[in-house]
C-alpha cells in the first residue's frame, strides 16, 4: 500500500512539472495567435493524443464508455466546458501577466476549489491527524501563492501606464481562469461512473485514464469552436505557411505533449493516493507545477529588472510553497 501511495506522488510530481513548463510554450509564441496555437494545442493534446492512449491502454474502452450512458458522462462533459472556458482566459492572461505571476493568482484559486471541494468530500474517510496535516498544506499552499502575487505585483508597479492597464486585464482574465480551472479536477473527482466502468481492467489505475476523456470532449468543444471562429474572422489561416511557422507549430506541439504529461499520470497518481488523490494529491500536483513555472519565469528573465524587494517576495512565496509540498508529501507518503 505504502509503495503505491508513493508511487502516485511521484507520478504526481512528474504532472506538477510538466504543468509548470506549459507556460513556456505560450510566452515564445511570435507568429500564430493566440487562438491559432490553442487550437493546434488543443487538437493534438486534448482530442489525439489521449484518445490514442487509450485505445492502446483501454482495449473496448467505446464499448465500456457507452455503458455508462450519458447520465454518467455528465458531470465530466459539463466541467470540461467550464475548464474550456478557463482554458481560453489563461491563456490571454498568461500572456499579459506572464509566467510567474499568471500562474501564482490561477494556481491560488484552482487548491482554494479544486483541493477543498474533495477534501469535504471525502473528510470521513480519512484519520484526523491526516485532516489537520490536509488543511496545513493547503493553507500552506495558498499563503505561498500570496506571497508570489504580492511579488508579482510590486513588480508590474514599476512598468509603465501601458503596462498597467494590461496588467488589470490581465488579472481579471487570471482571476476567471483560476476559478473556473478547478473544473477539470472537479470533474475527474465526479467521473466515478467512467472509474467503475473500467473496473475490471488488469491494472485499474489505468482506468483512470478513461475519467479525463469526458472532460477533454467539453472543454475541446468550447476552445475549438471559440478558436476556429477567431482566426477565421482574423482571417489567419495564413499564418499556417508564414515564415517562422515551424518554430511556433514546434512550440505548440511541444505544450501537446506538455498538456498530456500534466494530466494523464496526475489521474494515475490520484488513484493511487486514495481518497487524497483529489485532495493533497492536487494541492501536490498545483503547488509543484507554479513552483516550476516561477523558475522557468526567473530564467527567461521576466524578474530581472524588477525592484529588489519584489524578488524578496517571491523567494519567500517560493519557500514556503516548498514547506507546503514537504507537508504535504510527509502526510501523504
């Protein structure tokens, strides 16, 4: 047991990183749009990749699925539309907030949703001293996150009016996507029927898989249709065929397969864990990921002309984000 437990949280971490350096992929975008390279992302990490996965991991996995009827496929459907929706926000709000920052104020809101709500779900069946080290870590988790937007916004300060008004967007837009960005978590939690369709399977925690597949099918739907819709009025299909469009269809397959490696071995390691997988497992799983993507936004240089008492900040954000995953970990493993 003990061994499967920790083999989840390291699967887990290996989703917190691949997380983290999605950003990346978005802050070197110079020729698509945004919604070109979301729609490319989209298609390639959200609809072909997972659906090939499973059909290699999951023989009959149609046949399975349809047993489950649309009733148990509902809640997966309908919190992938709100995690499209967040997908769409994030997206520009990376771009105006960038990395470090974007992510501190996403990843704040998605443990204050997506950790506590399958927390009280499953509060009786965990011990009390699990509980109390439970709502440490993500207490924990959320000062850190604090921390590093108080950084972050002692740095825009020293930006310009332009960059002003962009950073207020920017944080209304981040702010929405943290909210709705809980769904896909939510909807992994709530997808128990896919779980039990797949039951039977010879490794089980491979079913979990299959949990991801309703909540990719909403939230493609919303990003794709939005997509398609903007560059077809932008009139940017060209852009498929400009010069420099190698290096951005590299990047965007790139965030592809950054996007499966940050979800597909989270709901593996989320199984494993139990009834924490949803819980610590995620607050594991965010924390990680905006603890990468602060690293991956020092070393592309966006702290480097900031006033020395905004990187005094997010070194403390970062350490105590640090003791949150520690805490955590050692309660979990």
């Amino acid at each position: 047991m003990k061994s499967s437990v920790l083999l989840g949280f390291s699967l887990i971490l290996v989703s917190a990183v691949a997380s983290g350096v999605f950003g990346v992929a978005l802050r070197r975008r110079r020729v698509f749009s945004v919604e070109l390279m979301w729609l490319i992302i989209f298609l390639t990490g959200y609809l072909l990749l997972p659906h090939v996965i499973v059909m290699l991991a999951l023989p009959g996995w149609d046949a399975a699925l349809g047993k489950v009827g649309f009733v148990g496929l509902a809640p997966g459907i309908l919190f992938g539309l709100g995690w499209g929706v967040a997908s769409l926000f994030f997206a520009h709000g990376i771009a105006m907030l960038g990395v470090s920052l974007g992510y501190a104020i996403i990843m704040g809101l998605i443990i204050a949703v997506g950790s506590s709500l399958p927390l009280l779900r499953h509060w009786a069946a965990v011990a009390d001293a699990t509980r109390v080290a439970a709502v440490a870590g993500i207490a924990l988790c959320l000062v850190g996150v604090v921390l590093c937007g108080r950084a972050g916004m002692l740095r825009e300060r020293a930006g310009s009016q332009t960059q002003a008004r962009r950073f207020g967007l920017g944080l209304a837009l981040c702010v929405l996507s943290g909210v709705l960005s809980a769904s896909a978590n939510l909807g992994f939690e709530f997808s128990e029927p896919v779980a039990r369709a797949f039951a039977t399977q010879k490794h089980p925690a491979l079913a979990s898989i299959a949990r991801w597949l309703p909540i990719y099918w909403g939230g493609s739907f919303v990003v794709l249709v939005f997509s398609v819709l903007r560059v077809s009025q932008r009139r940017e299909w060209a852009l498929l065929v400009a010069p420099g469009a190698r290096r951005e269809l590299g990047w965007s397959l790139f965030a592809a397969a950054l996007l499966v490696l940050g979800l597909l071995p989270y709901g593996i390691g989320a199984h494993l864990m139990g009834p924490l997988g949803t819980s610590v497992g995620f607050a594991v799983n965010t924390a990680g990921s905006m603890l990468v993507a602060n690293v991956m936004g020092l070393w592309l240089g966006e702290w480097r002309l900031s006033p020395t008492i905004s990187r005094v900040w997010l070194w403390a954000g970062l350490i105590t984000l640090v003791a949150a995953v520690i805490v955590l970990a050692g309660r979990a493993v």
